[in-house]
C-alpha cells in the first residue's frame, strides 16, 4: 500500500496505543498519494485503556462525503453517567457510503439500534468508558484495521472491503433469520399442499362408552385393535384417567370448557325431551375450541355433539367455525341415524341425510376435512371427532361380527357385538390418521384420544379389573381409556417418548389446558383442569400437591328423582355417593382398587375431611343455571 493514508493511520493508532492519557487531540494531514487527491482532515483520539487493546467501537459516521482512504474519527468525553454509552448509541446513524452498511441496507431508524445490539456482544467496552469511534473505508490489512478494531469477527487476512460488506450482510440476515425463528421456533416443512404451519394441528378424537380395559393394548385379548394400538405405543398413555362425569354431556363440556362439568350448567345427560333433561351449556364460558379460534386456528367439529338441540346450543356458538354431525344424545339405528324419529344430522346448520354406517360416515367427513386442509397449509387445524361408537346400538356391520365370530369361537354373543363394533370404530381411526400420513400432515400433528365415560357392563364391556361401568361413580364408570400424541419436531412445547406411562391422577377437564399449552395459545383463568406439559416431558412427575378431582351427577327417574350422586378423589383417597339414597363410602385405592373396603368408620377424620370438600364442590356447582 506505501505510504498511504491507511500506513500513516496505523501509525497514528499504534502510538495512540502507548499512550494513558485522554483529552488531546492530534490533527494531521493526509494526501491519497495513489489518486492524486487533496489532503483531509481525521482525528486521532488519545484514551484512556484498561487492557493492551483500544477501547475503540464502530464509529457513527459522518454525513459529509469523505476520501475513500480517509478515517473519520469522533470522541465522546468523559461521563460517569451510566448512561453516557447509550446516549450515543441511540443517535441515528446516517451515511451514504457504501463500504460499511449501505445506504439500503440500513435506515437511520434502525442503524442506531443495530449498532447498539453489535457493541454489546462483540466488545468489552463498559457503558462509562471514553471511546474514540472509526469507521475504515479501504484499509490495510495488517495496519489500521487489526490495530484499531477490537473485535474478532473478521478474519486477519481480509484484502478487500467487498468482503467485509458481504460479512456484514451475512451476519445481518443471520440475527434476523435467528430472531424469526426463535419467535416461531420451527422452520416449516413442505406438504403436498404447500409450505406448512410451524404451529401444530391439533385432533382430538373422543368415543362413546369405550371400557377401560376394551382394547387390545389395555388388556383385551379377545379383539384386534392395531391402529389404536400403535397409536397407544407412541403417545403417553394416562394410566389414571378420569371422566368428570360417568355419563356423556357433562364430560364432553369438562373436554371442551377445562371445567368440571357442573360448574359449566351440565350436570347431567342433555336429552331431546326437556322433562328428562339435566343440563344447559353456559355460552358464557370459554371453550377450547374459541380459545384456538382466538389463536388463528379453523376449528371443526364432526360426529356427535350432544351438547343441547337449540340454535343456543349449536357447536358454532361454542367457538367452532364449522360443525359436520349429529346433534342428538344416541341414534336409535346407526344406518339411518334417527333419533325418536327425527333427523339430527347436520351441514353447519342444513340439515342433511347421509348415507351408509355412522362410524363410516364420520370417518370419511374427518378424511375430507384433513385432505381439504392441504389448500390451507399455512393455517393450524383444530378437528374434534366425536364418534358415537361403541355406543348402544351395538350395531357393527355384518362382516365385521362374522369375522369375529370366526376368529373367537368361544364367545359370548353380545361381546362378540361390541368387539365388531369397537373393531369397526378402529379401523375408521386408522383411516383418520392414514389420511394425515398421505397429506403430509402427520408429524405436525397433536393427537388426543379418550373417552366419555367407562364402559356399559350390560351391552358386554371390558373395564378390566374396576367396579361397575358406565353410569357409576365407582372406578369401573369413571376411569377411561386415554393417551397424547404430540410428534417430535411438530412446534408444541413437549413431546411425547414411545411406550410412556404416567400415573398421576388426571381428567377430562385437563385436556384443554393442556392443549392450549402444547400449541402456546393462551390459557384462561380460573380452570379446574390443569395442563400436563409436566408429565408429558417426565412421565414419572406426579402433582406437588394431593389434587382433588370432583366428580358429579344429576339424574331423574326412580334411582335419582332429579337429584345427584357425587365422588371426589384426593391422591389415593375417595369418597363416593353412588345414588342418591346410599350412605357415602370411603376407598383407600392404593391398597383397595376395587373398592371393596369401606373405611367411613375406622377412618373418621379423614371421612369428615372428604365431605367438607364434596359440600363446598357442591355449593359452587349449585350456583350455576342448569335449566
């Protein structure tokens, strides 16, 4: 370079640098000896240094047109302010040279807060500290630049300015990029129908009295379930899952509001005829279904409602943005889908005549709804599919009871019923996840399986090893089968290890939080449930605290009279109301799972303890309109 201006810079910082005081200013001449052109003025600043390097940051640059060989050089005089450094930092920046930050790639809004973020990560500068700012235009590369630069990020054998504006716009597109990224963490993945949300879908599929024990994952040895079973392999599985409610209404307003049913106007089975009718579903609470409408997700609900008949009453109301089903309690036949000879079936709000088995009706309006989200990729999906298998009816399609039947020689005829119709019920489920697999959209998916209650013991369900079924508070009607599936890689906040357990106590009323958690959507106050992010991401954590989970019913007819049963459980501990006109029982579960033991009267204390919070439960339950 000879005896250029960058050769007498270094020179200039090299001796600043064996200096330790700071105030004086040195102006010298420089005359660009390859370019002929006048002399211009730059400034060397002596400062003070704690360290063999220059306290020296990126300078903010002058708006006079300068010498491509000339330095400009400013100085901030001491200031014990805290705030000295930040007072600089926050001018705007302006220049119209080309050779560090173009004009196009910074505006004078954001230059300031650009440099400002660089100094703090790159340089040892406290905030107090005098600083003399450069800024080098064409330098040499073992003089002015590695003299007076502190920092690290360029390397030493730099030859051409070019290279470190290409460096600075690497550097710039790579924070930006970061900072995109780490607001919505995961890049998005290609499907067949374009670029892919980075939130996850979320599917939630619930089934009507489905036995604890009534696949063959969960104990059943006389039934095939393979899609359900593989599901169950990869997803955490809720070992101690609770109903909020023995019967149908009231759990599903538990899954879709994240409060115990009672307290959402549905303390009972909402039926066709108001005389034997037990709930009202409040439109003033939440649901999650409005919650991820909120959050920019298309909402869907397909199969069985069962949440009240009115246009008050309709799934569009309760934040869904679409309804594909049946809004009735049971069809009476499930080819025709009447009930008590009235058409239920719905388009949103057209009422419509399907035809063919009802598991396969709504399995293939799940299919079109997921094959039809593939033009809508960039926007998340929530689908709630209520199937009403197996419910009664017992009613499977022909050739899957004779396939059973061949299958399982020796059994019982109405279990043979319900294993074809719970087989039948499996093999639309695989197609579900089948058509998520075909679009692409499987690893992107969250997948929630449950039921609404225990299973019906007189139509031949299997709840295992537990007391009772569908209807009773005893173990046997309230715990169900239930499992989340959340894929590696799909934008939740967790997800789920193949063949994990958890045993911790858990409802039906969890599910919302839960989900709303997983997807980062917002959580209202005040629920009863409460997410299972913990278990998920360590399936050995059990709550911190002894939960309490309620459980009510109100019936009519001779059993109840319109009155309520009640259970509550606390850890292991649980108390139960089985019918109106029994005495309350106490169950130790840990050492009594089928509840066989009753100690009301050897354990005293803890029997008062246990009403005291039914009665409470109770009260606050009363308070809410369920007619």
């Amino acid at each position: 370079m000879g005896g250029g201006p960058d050769r007498e810079f270094s020179g200039a910082m090299k001796k600043d640098r064996c200096l330790k005081t700071t105030g004086d200013t040195e102006k010298q001449a420089t005359t660009d000896s390859r370019v002929g052109k006048p002399a211009v003025q730059k400034s060397v600043v002596r400062h003070q240094r704690s360290c063999n390097w220059p306290t020296v940051v990126p300078a903010f640059l002058s708006t006079r047109t300068v010498d491509p060989f000339t330095v400009v050089l400013y100085r901030k005089t001491v200031n014990k302010s805290p705030r000295s450094w930040n007072t600089i930092a926050r001018r705007p920046l302006q220049t119209s040279h080309p050779d560090w930050f173009p004009a196009h790639e910074l505006s004078p809004v954001n230059q300031s807060r650009r440099f400002q973020t660089i100094i703090r990560r790159n340089t040892r500068v406290p905030v107090t500290t005098p600083c003399a700012t450069f800024l080098p235009t064409h330098h040499s590369p073992r003089s002015s630049f590695r003299t007076c630069c502190p920092f690290k990020v360029f390397p030493s054998r730099i030859r051409r300015t070019t290279l470190c504006r290409v460096m600075w716009l690497c550097f710039f597109w790579t924070m930006t990029i970061g900072l995109m990224l780490a607001e919505r963490p995961l890049a998005a993945a290609d499907t067949p129908g374009g670029q892919r949300s980075s939130r996850p879908n979320v599917l939630l599929i619930i089934v009507d009295d489905l036995g604890a024990a009534d696949l063959s994952c969960l104990g059943s040895t006389d039934m095939r379930t393979p899609h359900l079973d593989d599901l169950f392999a990869r997803s955490l599985q809720l070992q101690r899952f609770y109903a909020n409610c023995p019967v149908c209404s009231p759990t599903r307003a538990s899954v879709l509001t994240g409060f115990y049913p009672d307290r959402v106007g549905v303390p009972g089975v909402i039926r066709t005829h108001q005389e034997n009718s037990w709930g009202n579903f409040s439109p003033s609470k939440p649901t999650l279904s409005g919650a991820l409408q909120d959050a920019g997700y298309h909402t869907e609900a397909i199969g069985k409602w069962h949440l009240g008949l009115t246009e008050e009453d309709h799934p569009h109301r309760h934040g869904f943005d679409h309804f594909h089903g049946f809004l009735g309690d049971m069809m009476d036949d499930y080819y025709n889908h009447l009930r008590h000879g009235q058409h239920y079936m719905r388009d949103g709000t057209t009422p419509v005549r399907p035809e063919g088995h009802a598991t396969d009706v709504f399995t293939s309006w799940a299919e079109a709804f997921i094959s039809k989200q593939t033009e809508h990729a960039d926007r998340p999906w929530f689908m709630y599919l209520a199937y009403n298998a197996p419910h009664t009816p017992i009613q499977p399609p022909q050739d899957w009871l004779e396939r059973v039947r061949q299958r399982e020689a020796s059994i019982e005829p109405r279990r043979a019923k319900l294993v074809a119709l719970i087989e039948h019920l499996d093999e639309g489920i695989g197609r579900v996840l089948k058509r998520l697999a075909d679009t692409g959209q499987d690893q992107n998916t969250i997948v929630v399986f449950t039921s609404d209650n225990g299973g019906q013991v007189n139509v031949g369900a299997n709840n295992g090893n537990l007391r009772d079924g569908k209807g009773s508070m005893y173990e046997g009607g309230l715990r169900i089968p239930g499992s989340l599936y959340i894929p590696p890689g799909c934008g939740a906040i967790a997800e789920t290890t193949i063949g994990s357990v958890t045993k911790a106590a858990t409802c039906t009323a969890d599910l919302m939080p839960t989900v709303l958690d997983l997807v980062g959507a917002e959580i209202p106050d005040g629920l009863d449930g409460r997410s299972l992010v913990p278990m998920i991401r360590n399936p050995a954590t059990d709550w911190e605290d002894p939960r309490e989970i309620y459980f009510v019913r109100r019936e009519g007819g001779k059993a109840y009279g319109g009155l309520t049963c009640e259970a509550v459980l606390v850890g292991q501990t649980k108390l139960v109301h089985n019918l109106p006109t029994s005495r309350f029982e106490l169950f130790d579960l840990s050492d009594d799972p089928l509840e066989q033991v009753d100690l009301s009267d050897r354990q005293s204390g803890k029997f008062r303890d246990m009403q005291l919070r039914l009665q409470r439960h109770i009260q606050n339950g009363g308070r809410i309109p369920w007619q």
